[in-house]
C-alpha cells in the first residue's frame, strides 16, 4: 500500500500546486490598497494627555 498523504509541508504545497485549475475554485483578487489619511490632532485629544508631562 502506498501512502499518498504528505509528510512534509513542502510536499503538501507540492501536491496541491498539482490539482488542476478546475478543482482547485475560484482565486479572489485582493482589494487595491488604500491611502491613509493624515493624523489629525484636535483639542480633546490635547486634553487626554495635558497632565502626563511628570511622565515624559
């Protein structure tokens, strides 16, 4: 008897870059990455960290 199961993960990676295109379903494309927008600081988060100088 022969064993067909993987070992190791690279022989697992192996085995399943084998299966043909049409059982292996659909690949979704990853979305486009996003631009960050800018920090923005305003009075209350001054405030949050106004009497933490004794800790700077």
């Amino acid at each position: 008897m022969r064993n067909t199961e993987a070992d190791t993960l690279d022989q697992l990676i192996e085995d399943c870059t084998d299966l043909p295109r049409e059982l292996r379903g659909e690949t979704k494309s990853l979305p486009e990455p996003r631009t960050a927008r800018p920090w923005q600081v305003d009075d209350a988060n001054y405030a949050q960290v106004a009497d933490l100088d004794a800790y700077v």
